[in-house]
C-alpha cells in the first residue's frame, strides 16, 4: 500500500505536464515557442505527504537548464522519500528524470529510479519524435517500440499540461487525455477537470483549479475519482495539494515551500 501511494504521488509530484521556460524567454515572459513562460530552471517546489497529522514522506520537483547530446534540454527531477517512522518501517527513495525539448514540448530521455523496500528498479529510455507518424522509444530494459507520435513520459506529461492544459479555458466536466510512455508501455494518462475551488493550505488560502485523475478502482480506491489534484490558478499552474481517499484512509501532499518561480505566485484569495 505505501508503495502505491508513493507511486500515485510521484506520478503527479514526480509524473505530474508543461514545458517550462529557458534562458531565452522574452522580455514579455514567452519562451522560443511563443507560449506564456510557466516555469524556468531554478524552480523547486517542496512537498510534505502526511496521514492525518503524521508526516510520512516528502517529496520535491525541481527545474534545471542543462545541455545533451549537444542540444539545450529542461532537466525536470521529481522525487519522493518516507521520512520518521514510515522510513523505518518501509524505506522510499523514488527518482524519475525528464529531459525535454524547449520548442516541442517533447521528451527526449527519461529516467525512472525505484527503491522502495527491497524492491529495486532502474531503467533510461529515449525517445526520437522525428519519424512520420509514429515515435521510436528505445527503452535499456525492452528494445525499441514503436508508439503514437508526440508521446509524452509521465513527467513530461504533467509539464506539458500546465502550459497547455491548466487554464480558464476550461469547462467543468472536461477531460485531458495524454498519452504516456510508463513502465514501458502505453499508459493514458485521463484527468477530468472540476472547476476553481478556494482552499486553506499551509500556504495561506488559494485560488486553484481542481482535477480529478481517473484512477483504477481496485485494492485501493473504491471510485474512480478518489484521488484530487488541486493547481494554482496563476501563471505558475503548480500543483498545491493531492489528496487520496483510500479503503485504509485520506492522504494528502501539500506544497509547503517554493523558490525560483518563473511568475509571482498570486493565487492568494483575499477575502
């Protein structure tokens, strides 16, 4: 159980879809591809997973510029870990790494780094988006795959929907569909948007947008929509709260810190 939660919150904290922005963003806060610039290299958003008021994990995204195969990339790192008693209990090191293309948005390698118990997994895969029709991905693990065009990692996913997807033009009941390359296969990532909510977080109460990921009823969820994502209503777009409603109970991951933000962070709703 703890390392599906894990995995659900990385999947959203570590998985959650916009190309950020660069070095050579405009003055008037676009980047090379016209859009509005949603994050820079820089950016680290910190987040706390807690069981009622026992902390049991932390878990962070983070933004850097870097260079490969001699191409300017965005470096996006999501990671998670237990902390206190659930780290002795049940140990978690979660990392997943997305390189992306600053002018399409697209992966061109990702990382997935597992430790969760005795349980370990590692795997790179890149991807190649210059085919007619289809991408190659190349996965260490499994080979080559040929899958639809402009596919997404799952944390690539995430990034590309917050420059994209995440905004007024919205409508209640509305679904975003992306397709993502996960645990090397296809995985179609399915998220309903709710409308805008006012929440109390520990950052003081925030305007936000509300979206419900379809999730797979089974051993842990008993419906489909029992897992709410919370996003700012800024240009920032940042995920500020996630919240499971399990058979065994309500979890919830807040972001309590930020720094290195591309736009101010104005989702504060004054009464």
């Amino acid at each position: 159980m703890k390392r599906f939660i894990f995995i659900s919150v990385l999947m959203w904290l570590t998985l959650n879809g916009v190309n950020a922005t660069n070095d050579s963003a405009s003055a008037d806060g676009t980047d090379n591809s016209g859009q509005p610039s949603v994050y820079q290299g820089g950016e680290e958003l910190m987040y706390s997973l807690k069981y009622g008021f026992i902390k049991g994990g932390e878990a962070n995204l983070t933004v850097k510029d870097t260079v490969l195969k001699g191409e300017r990339v965005h470096h996006v790192i999501a990671s998670g870990k237990t902390v206190g008693l659930a780290d002795a209990i049940y140990k978690v090191r979660d990392r997943y790494e997305s390189f992306i293309h600053p002018q399409t948005d697209l992966p061109v390698k990702s990382v997935r780094s597992i430790r969760e118990g005795s349980y370990r997994y590692y795997n790179e895969v890149e991807y190649e988006h210059y085919h007619v029709d289809s991408a190659l991905v190349l996965s260490q693990k499994s080979g080559k795959h040929w899958v639809p065009e402009n596919i997404q990692d799952i944390l690539s996913a995430f990034y590309f929907a917050r420059k994209h997807k995440f905004n007024d033009n919205l409508r209640k009941g509305e679904m975003i569909e992306i397709m993502t390359w996960f645990s090397d296969e296809l995985f179609p990532l399915r998220i309903r948007y709710q409308g805008i909510e006012t929440i109390e977080t520990p950052l003081g109460k925030l305007e936000c947008y509300k979206f419900v990921p379809v999730t797979e009823v089974g051993r842990a969820f008993k419906n489909e929509d029992d897992m709410q994502v919370w996003i700012s209503r800024d240009k920032n777009r940042v995920p500020v709260r996630i919240r499971f409603e399990l058979r065994v109970g309500a979890f919830t991951c807040n972001l309590e810190q930020f720094r290195g933000l591309q736009n101010p962070f104005s989702s504060f709703h004054l009464d």
